[in-house]
C-alpha cells in the first residue's frame, strides 16, 4: 500500500469515526443544540483538522502539510461566510430551531457530495488542459473585487431564489415542517416540506459558494488529496460552528474584504504562475500563500471586532 493510499485510508476510518461521535451529540432529534455543545464540537472538528495537518506533515513531508493547512483555513474562513446566508434561509423559511441539526447536516452531507464531484470534474480539466488554471485566476479575481465592493448589494432573499421558484413549480410543497419530517402525505398524496425545501437550498447554496472556494484551493494546490481533505473537514466542522456563532455572525464585518483579498491574491498566483516561479522556489510559494490567508483572515476578524467595539463605545457617549 503506498502512502498516499495509506493517508486516504486514515482519512475515511477517522472521518467514520468523528461523524458517529458528531451524530451522538448534535443530531438528537427534536432537540435544540445549547453553546456549550457547539463549543466542544467546535474544537473536536478543529482539533481532529489540525491533527491530521500532522499525520499529514508526517507521511506526507512538510511542504504538503502546509498546502492542507492553507486550503483548511481559507476554506475555513469562507465557512463562516456562509453562516450568515445560512441563518437568512433558516430566518425566511421559519424553521424551528429543534430542526436546525437534522436539516444542516442532511445539508451539508449533500453539499459534500456535490463538492466530491465538483472537485473531480475542476482537476481533472486541469490535468488535462493547464491553461484552465489560468481561467480560474481570471475568475478569481472577478470574484475578489466583486466581493470586496459587496456592500451596498441587495440581500439574499432565500424565497426570491431560483432553486425555490423551481422546487415550487415543479413539487408539492406544503409550508408544514411535517414534525421533522420531509415528505408528508396528504389526501394519500406526497407533499415536500419546508424542511425539505431548506435542504436543497443550503446545499445548492454551498455549491454556489464552492464555486469560489475550490478554485481557490486549487491555486494552493492541485493535489486532489489536499483538496478533497481540507473542503470535507472544513464542510463538516461548519454545522457546530453555525450553533457557535449565529449570534456574533454579524460582528465579523470586515471578514468579507479580507476573503476578497485572498481571493485577488491567490487569483493573481494562478495568472502569473510563470513569473512567480521565476522568483519563488515551489516551497517558498506554500509558505507565502499559508501567511497571506493567516495576515488578511485574521487581520479581517481583530479589524471588524476593534470597529464595532469603537462604535459601541460611540454609540454609549452620545
């Protein structure tokens, strides 16, 4: 067995592991999850990335490990992003708070699906046409200074969205969330549930997301392992972290510029690759991407905590 495929196997028996112990604290059905199990599900997820950055830095060679890590994070990072739109779609959709586990796990785990499969298709285009990459570095950087000037654009509307309009001209919907059920018969016919409409739009959702996040990661690296590994403990860290931080979501303004910075950064990486090779050696570019997601994410959260503590202190003087 090599150790790539040993890496991979860890990494499934791991994942069954933590997703049973996952399961048995936060998906009981029919109650609400409290901070305090947030916060230990929290650093479980966190704790078991970090662990396997080191299984990685072990088997694997440190310049490897450190790519994992840069994708973790910055896929990390976009998580709580998501958070926010997340919280909108639970809002517009009143969806009782004992069913936000079930319905984001369910979520989430079509999310992951999904990404596998996104992932697949991205790298296997630029194993085969290079010159993709560059494309995603154009797109990158759209992205970036579109997210950057995001202020002042209209809210997400979670009812206004295509994939609601169409689940709603094309199925039964009932605005029943069924007792925690997602299908429901009624007149011995299936209704889909509320329940079962916020499902599909969290996971469609985070496939729009992905389509910035996983190009990201790929101008870190193209190493289907690192990519496959970081976006899935990422992706499943992002549930406990929803319960952790819905009420301060809204403090982290700035984190949205910081992202857009990575974004224009790493976007600029792929579309020069040619000449920053010609300054930086492979391994020096690993450690200067790992530092630049550490400065602009964390620069963004202490930035956005320091503002609002300031305009609090404003707001008390006046």
């Amino acid at each position: 067995m090599s150790a790539n495929q040993i890496v991979y196997l860890v990494f499934g028996v791991v994942l069954l592991i933590a997703l049973s112990a996952d399961l048995g604290l936060m998906s009981k059905k029919g109650k609400a999850i409290n901070m305090k199990s947030a916060v230990y599900l929290t650093i479980f997820w966190v704790a078991l990335a970090m662990a396997f950055f080191v299984f990685m830095w072990i088997e694997e060679g440190h310049k490897r490990a450190i790519e994992y890590i840069s994708a973790y994070l910055m896929e990390w990072s976009l998580s709580i992003d998501n958070i926010f739109v997340f919280i909108l779609i639970f809002n517009a959709f009143k969806i009782k708070e004992i069913f936000y586990s079930r319905v984001l796990l369910i979520g989430i785990l079509m999310a992951i699906i999904l990404r596998v499969i996104f992932i697949s298709i991205g790298v296997g285009l630029v194993e085969r046409f290079h010159w993709v990459l560059y494309l995603f570095g154009i797109f990158l950087l759209y992205t970036g200074f579109k997210m950057f000037k995001a202020d002042d654009e209209k809210e997400f509307n979670p009812k206004e969205s295509r994939v609601y309009l169409f689940l709603q001209k094309f199925l039964p919907l009932t605005a029943s969330d069924g007792n925690g059920r997602f299908i429901i018969r009624v007149n011995n016919k299936p209704q889909y549930t509320i329940l079962f409409v916020t499902v599909v739009i969290l996971a469609t959702v985070d496939l729009v997301f992905a389509l910035d996040s996983i190009p990201a990661v790929m101008g870190i690296s193209q190493d289907r392992l690192i990519i496959y590994t970081s976006n899935i403990f990422a992706i499943l860290g992002l549930r406990s972290l929803f319960f952790l931080l819905r009420g301060a979501v809204n403090k982290f303004i700035y984190l949205q510029q910081g992202i857009a910075i990575v974004l224009i950064l790493i976007g600029l990486k792929m579309v020069g690759e040619h000449w920053i090779d010609l300054i930086l050696t492979k391994n020096e570019q690993v450690f200067v991407s790992l530092l630049l997601i550490i400065v602009c994410i964390g620069g963004s959260v202490l930035y956005s905590i320091f503002y609002v503590n300031q305009q609090r202190k404003k707001n008390k003087l006046l």
